[in-house]
C-alpha cells in the first residue's frame, strides 16, 4: 500500500494549481464535517469527471487505439504516443504491451526491422531508442 493510500489525498491535491486548487478548496469546503479522507482512486476520479470529461477521455482513448506512424517522423510519433497513453493507462497495463502497442503503430518497414533487432525485454525508451537509430539510417 502506497502513501497516498494510507494518507489520502492531502498532498497531491496540495500540489494542484490555479482551477485545479480553487476546485479542491470548493470541493473541501463543502464535505460534511468528520468526513473520512478521500482515498487515491475516489480523487481521481472526482478529478477527472471534472477537468477532463469522459467524453474527451473517450476520444483520447479512440486516437490511441489508431495512432500509426503515417507520415511522422519517429519522434513526433512517440511524441503522441506518449501524450495519449498517459490519457489511457488503462490499456497500457504492463511495459511489454506498452512497447508492443508502440511498435504496432510504427511503419511497416520499421515494424520488421524492430522485430529483428530487439528481444522481448527491452524497455520502452531502449525500444524507441532503437527505432529512432534505425530511421536515422535509413532502413
């Protein structure tokens, strides 16, 4: 059990600013008074009812499920890559499918030379690493 399960929210929610932090004072100020301390799991998800709608969550989830490298270079590919797994952790629940659903999005040529050139365990970042240096010469 990790310290914001034993704690609660206090310091996460301390670390929030501008309408994050105005809505957790509201939020606070508004709890029946003896209130047991939010638990990780109910101040996540009250934050994001909040400040990212399960609609753009949705959609965030959809572009993940379909990114492909297209016209991308690898980096602006792993720039979005990254930008939208952290919308869908979910998904991503262990390294390996992590990497597996990087490299299933790369181009086809790219995808096979990865194939070749890595073994099972290699980390995400080693992996994209990897990709990278095989664009950069061409293959």
């Amino acid at each position: 059990m990790g310290i914001v399960e034993t704690i609660g929210v206090d310091f996460p929610a301390f670390s929030v600013s501008g309408p994050a932090k105005k809505w957790w004072r509201d939020y606070l100020l508004t709890r029946p008074a003896g209130s047991p301390a939010l638990t990780w799991d109910q101040f996540s998800q009250l934050y994001l009812e909040k400040f990212l709608p399960i609609t753009l969550r949705e959609e965030y989830r959809r572009q993940f499920e379909y990114l492909q490298q297209g016209s991308m270079t690898v980096t602006q590919y792993e720039t979005r890559f990254v930008d939208l797994a952290r919308h869908v952790l979910i998904i991503l629940l262990t390294e390996r499918e992590r990497m597996r659903r990087f490299i299933d999005g790369l181009a086809q040529l790219l995808r096979l030379q990865m194939a070749k050139d890595t073994g099972s365990e290699i980390s995400f970042q080693a992996a994209a690493s990897v990709v990278r240096r095989v664009e950069i010469a061409g293959v």
